[in-house]
C-alpha cells in the first residue's frame, strides 16, 4: 500500500466507518486470511498434544461433569424433575448455557491482548489489523460447534428425540457474535495502551458467569433481581438457546430482536473505536 494511501485510511473521519457495509466489506475482502488464521489458532491449541483435536471434545464433558458434580450433587441445584433424570437434565441444560457463555468469554478475554500477541503485524501497513479479533471470533464459534455436537447427541441418547427447532439457532447466536464482536474490538484496542484491562476482563467475566442463568434457572432469582438480569443480554442468549436446542420452542423472537439491535450497534462503535484508535498501536506496542 503506497504511503499516500496509508496517510488518507488514518485520516479517515468517523462517518466513513460508520457505513454499515463497512465491516462485511472488511471481513469479505480477508476471507482468505481470515479462514487460515481461524485454522491456525484452533490447530495451535492442541499442537503437540497426544489426543489433538480430540480435545476440543473431551475439555467440555470435563468441565460438564465437575460443574454437574458440584451444582447438582453437592449444592443440589434443580432444573425441575427428580432423581437420576433431573442430574442428566441439569448436566444438559447447564451445558447449553455454558458454551454460549464461552463464546462470548473466549472473544472477550482473547481479544485483550491480542494486539501485542501479534505485535510483528503491527507495523506492517498492508496487514489489516482490525481482522484479529474477527479471528478469536471464528475459533470460539468452531469450539461452540464442536460443542453443540455434544450437547444434540445428549439430547438425543438421554431425552430420546432432536429438536427440529434447532433451525431458530443461528438466530439465537447472531446477537451474541455481534456483541462479542464489538466488545472484541474495544478491548483488543484499549488493552493496548491500558496494560491491565486483561486482568480487569478476567474479573468480569469471572462475576458475569454467576450473573447470567447458567447453573440456575431464573425462576430461582428473587424477583426484585430478575429484571437486572434479564438485563445482562447473554441471559437472553442462553434462555433462548435452551428454547431452540432443549425444549422444542420457538424463540422469543422480540426479545431477540431487539437485542440483535443492540449487537449491531456494538459492533458498529467497536469497530469504530478501533479504526480510530489502531494509528497510534505502532507507538505503544
């Protein structure tokens, strides 16, 4: 890319990235690259292990079963039902939950720091900087796949049918790759000139994991309190999620809309921000 050109992309004033068509554009035109780096980190976080891939199917029926052990059997927590079919239903229904929250706490916590993991692209004018965090994006949605696989043979072996709304589910994870999206580009960018923001994500992700419906039904909330969590946009995710994937229903379709809505709106000032803020990378990294 010739100097003059780089200067005018720096130059460029908010409104031009606030056009709809800029981020599909963007994503479209490093499709390429963005495929072989979604390829590469999931392939790198199991370089070198004995079992490989296999991975990616074992880690999450660990953590279901000692998630399972320790809510269900110790604390006693229920789901509705009774004896060994309430554990395998709690098990189910926690993991539903549980790999749509990952989505979002993979995108968030990968994408801070995720500029100075690549800090040699950072300089190179003709890398496209802004597809970084669209890549931490693919690779948690690959581990959610391999995820959802786990969870439909479950449905299947245990409650003995297939959801046929499972065809709602795109629907139901569209909001929540916007808005992972958009928190992506925020952090990736601010973690780069505020070092601690890695140890602050870790935190709220920490506290936004009891926050959302995943090891209790909101039923189970006080009500004074369950409008404040109906406020937290992942429960609206994960109840919806159990609607499609579990009990057969259709979505809440108002709900998520309106929360598709606000995803594009985040994603929108996200990418903003980072466009805006990513000339001054090469000074600090």
């Amino acid at each position: 890319m010739p100097a003059t050109t780089f200067i005018s992309h720096q130059s460029r004033s908010v409104g031009y990235y606030l056009w709809p068509h800029r981020i599909p554009l963007t994503v479209w035109q490093n499709r390429q690259l963005i495929r072989q780096m979604v390829g590469r980190a999931v392939a790198s976080r199991y370089r070198g292990s004995v079992l490989g891939l296999l991975w990616s199917f074992l880690l999450p029926l660990i953590m279901l079963a000692v998630y399972t052990f320790v809510f269900s059997v110790v604390f006693r927590a229920r789901w509705g039902g009774d004896g060994q079919e309430s554990k395998v239903g709690f098990a189910l229904t926690l993991f539903c939950g549980l790999l749509l929250y990952n989505v979002f706490a993979e995108c968030a916590g990968g994408s801070a720091g995720v500029i100075q993991l690549h800090a040699n692209f950072v300089k190179k004018v003709v890398f496209p900087l802004e597809i970084l965090p669209v890549v931490t994006l693919g690779a948690a949605l690959f581990n959610a796949l391999v995820s959802v696989v786990i969870l439909l043979l479950g449905v299947a072996v245990f409650q003995q049918r297939f959801p046929v709304t499972l065809v709602y589910f795109p629907a139901v994870v569209l909001p929540l790759a916007l808005l992972s999206l958009g928190a992506g580009w925020f952090l990736a960018s601010v973690s780069v000139y505020v070092r601690d923001t890695g140890h602050v994500v870790t935190i709220l992700l920490q506290m936004l994991m009891f926050l959302t419906p995943l090891f209790y039904p909101i039923s189970a909330v006080p009500e004074p309190f369950r409008v404040f969590m109906r406020l937290n946009p992942l429960s609206t995710v994960v109840e919806n999620a159990r609607c499609v994937l579990m009990q057969g229903r259709a979505p809440e379709w108002l709900g998520l809309g309106l929360l598709t809505l606000a995803g594009v709106v985040v994603m929108q000032l996200g990418y903003v921000w980072f466009m805006k803020t990513k000339r001054g990378f090469a000074d600090v990294v």
